[in-house]
C-alpha cells in the first residue's frame, strides 16, 4: 500500500486520493499527541472533556447528510443505513457526555483491615493508537474515541486505506467542536509505519478491529511491547431457532440479521441453526424473503442492499463459495454475481469438513443448519472459531436462560434483532478478539486505575 484512495464500489471509478504520510510527518504526530496529553489532557475535568464530546456528537447531527455520502461513496453503504450510522455516532458521543463524570469517578474499597481508606481513581494512560475498518467508517471511530477522549486519552487514528475521505471529516469535527491539535490526529500510514508506531514508547495502547490476520499481526506487535490490546475481530454469528410463536415474524429478523449492510457486519447472523419441525417451512420463507432483496445503486432512494466493499472484498467471497460448492454445499437461492454486487445467497449442506463451516462468509451469504435437539444446536453454535454475538429465538424463558447461558460468545441477544445501544458493551471471545467497547465498560479498558490508600 503506497496511498489511500476513495474507489466507488458500485462503478468503480477512483474519486480521489490522499498521500501516505512521510515519516518525519508521522514522528510530528506522535509528538504532538504526546505533548498535547501532557498539556492538555492532564489539566483538563472530566466534565471539560464531555463538554466537548457533547459538540462532537452535535457536529455528526448537524452533517450527518455529508458524512453519509462519503460513507456511500468509500464503502458503498445504502444511503438510509449510512444516515442510521452517523445518527448511532451521535447517540454514542451524547452517551459518554452524560455519563463520562460517573464513569471516572472515585470508587471506593471496603478495606478488610487496618485504618484509613482505599478508593480506585482513573485517569488517562496517554496516547492510545485506533486502527479502524470500512465497514462502518464513522460507528467504529465513535465507540473507539468517544470513551477514550472521555478518559483524556489522545488519540491517533489510521482508519481503512479505502475510507481516507471519512478519515478527514471525523478528524475535522473534532478539531470544530474545541478539542485542541493532538487531541485527534488522523494518520494516513502504512502497515510498517503503524508497527513503528505501536513500538514507540509514548503510545501506551491499540485498539484494532479488523480480521483475524490484521489483528494477530497488531498483538504479535503489542505483545513484543508491553503495549495494552484491545482486538474485535471476525466473527461468525449463530442464529439459533428452538421455536416460535410467529414464523414469518422470526424469519423477517433473520433476513435483517443477515443482510444489513450487505452482510458485512461482524456480528451479523451467518450461521442459522434451526430445530427440526421448523426447518422445512423456515427455509422456505427464509429463502423467498432473501431473494425480495434486489442489489441496487446505493444512493438511489429505497436501496437495501449494495455491493461489497471493494473489487478485493467481492473477489474474496467469490472464493469463498467457490470453494464450497466444490465442498458439497448446496446453492438453495442466488450465485448471481455483478461486479462487486451480489444477491443475496442461501447455502445448505455444509459438513464439517467444508471450508466454509468455519470461515467468516462477510457478505450476503447464509449457511441453514438442521439439528435435533436443543443440545446438538448449542454444539454447533459453539463449533466454531468465533465468538463474537448470537441471535436466539424460543418461546420458553427457561430454554432461554439456559442456552444462552450456555452459548460462547461476548453476546446473546434473545428474540431480538438490531439491538446494539450506546450503553451495551460490544466485543468477543475466542478468535473474535478481547476486550470490550461500548458502555461502562469501554471506558475502562485504556484507563490507570490508580489505587489511593491513605492510612
């Protein structure tokens, strides 16, 4: 990678490109979030800091029609899904302005003996290193730098090769909304240069989210470091019927958990484990509600589905089934490839011993599964290298608790589809990666929880 450049995914035609940053640059970069930490984030409240992480989530409302087309442009996200983003962004700025002073508060310890007090205060480690995706350009900076700037973090971040033009107007808003330079500094480097970054004894933390590869590589660094991870990966969601009271009801959450975003989400529902009375009749509906939704130009007004991210992303799922069907998948509906555009597909047939039984298909695909028995569908849900979400579906609230309980993964969602919220952690187990982002607890991972004890 010599550059960062916006390629439309649905025409193909390169908009523009921004130059890699020179190393002297990026030393600067360095510098001047490690002295704008020391300046700024250490002399600054709390309330200061949600202040303006307040005007930062108030500047995504305000552009969110611009920040949207970019987004349309870079990665070819429907329109509305793209507006939907920004508008999440802004929830989650407005959620760590509300409850960052409580986050950061002094937290006291009971002391088992002797006299005096003990209480945890947090505080800010430093410079902290976000290397972020394109499949949801401006949602994953906001739940990476919201906490952080919450915390008094400074932050760079290189974001995708493909989304440079996002890149630039996050690192604008943060610039409009008061937080000084060095606060938020957008790096346009390459995989060697982030390596020298990571290294670098005044960056003090990286959170990535990315693929596997991407995220082994990071930590591999970090680890020869010292340096704290925080890693979301891929993932490859079970989506577990038992029963249902309202099929149609049930498969309509089934299609959205598969095909928003066109599949490129890595906590979407890939994999559909469904009980044995109910496969026939759900693969039937599953199968007729996949193939309403119709690949289309994602800026033309009622779009759902558009094309993959990238030629490179479209040539790596046409792999993909290439090579299960070659493993004895079944093609129940699709195989209609236009360009970087895909129908959506419905797989059956898939044995262990088919590549595609434990990859991350990251596009419009679903793999349906027929088990027996609530035991066999928790053991197929688990075999696999993932552990990131889960979608559960059942009528009885004891089976409920009871798989849920029982299903490895970060999260498990229970008759409900598209619930991800502000206050609601996010992260994985397994291949998925560590750590957690979202909530309470993503502001605690970058964090010196400095223990005070006074006798």
């Amino acid at each position: 990678m010599t550059g960062y450049a916006v390629i439309n995914p649905a025409t193909g035609e390169q908009v523009k490109t921004f130059p890699t940053i020179t190393d002297e640059e990026l030393a600067a970069a360095i510098k001047l979030a490690h002295e704008t930490h020391q300046r700024w984030a250490r002399t600054t409240s709390v309330e200061e800091r949600a202040a303006l992480v307040r005007r930062v989530g108030e500047l995504h409302g305000e552009r969110r029609e611009e920040l949207a087309a970019i987004t349309v442009r870079e990665m070819g996200k429907p329109t509305e899904q793209a507006l939907g983003e920004i508008d999440f962004c802004a929830d989650i700025y407005g959620y760590y302005a509300d409850n960052g002073p409580d986050l950061m508060k002094d937290e006291p310890i009971k002391l088992l003996a002797g006299e005096g007090s003990a209480i945890i205060r947090r505080s800010s480690l430093g410079v902290i290193l976000g290397i972020m995706p394109w499949n949801f350009p401006t949602y994953q900076v906001a739940r990476f730098g919201g906490p952080n700037m919450i915390i008094g973090n400074t932050v760079l971040l290189k974001h995708a090769p493909q989304c440079p033009e996002t890149a630039a107007a996050l690192q604008a808003i943060y610039l409009d909304a008061g937080f000084p330079e060095g606060a938020y500094v957008n790096i346009y480097a390459t995989n060697d240069q982030i390596a020298d970054v990571i290294a670098d004894p005044r960056v003090q933390g990286v959170s990535v989210t990315g693929s596997e590869r991407a995220g082994a590589a990071v930590a591999e660094i970090a680890g020869r470091n010292l340096k704290k991870v925080v890693l979301e990966l891929g993932g490859s969601d079970p989506f577990i019927l038992l029963s249902t009271d309202d099929l149609d009801a049930t498969v309509e959450s089934a299609v959205n958990a598969r095909l928003d975003n066109a599949g490129q989400s890595c906590n979407a529902a890939k994999r559909f484990v469904v009980i044995d009375e109910l496969y026939e009749p759900f693969l039937e509906k599953f199968t007729a509600a996949m193939s309403e939704w119709k690949p289309g130009d994602p800026s033309a007004d009622g779009t759902a589905l558009g094309p993959l991210s990238s030629s490179t992303a479209a040539d790596r799922l046409q792999d993909q089934l290439d090579r299960a069907i070659k493993g004895g998948a079944k093609v129940v509906v699709g195989e209609q490839r236009d360009g970087n555009f895909f129908a959506p597909m419905v797989l059956t047939d898939v044995s262990p011993d088919n590549d595609a039984y434990r990859e991350e298909l990251f596009g419009p695909v679903a793999v349906v599964y027929k088990v027996g028995s609530e035991e066999e569908a928790v053991k197929l849900a688990n075999d696999t290298p993932f552990g990131l979400g889960s979608y559960l579906f059942t009528t009885d609230p004891e089976q409920a608790d009871r798989v849920a309980n029982e299903i490895d993964a970060g999260m498990v969602y229970v008759n409900i589809v598209g619930a991800d919220g502000a206050e609601l952690p996010f992260g994985g187990v397994k291949r998925s990666g560590s750590g957690r982002e979202l909530g309470k607890y993503g502001a605690d991972e970058f964090v010196n929880k400095k223990l005070i004890r006074v006798g």
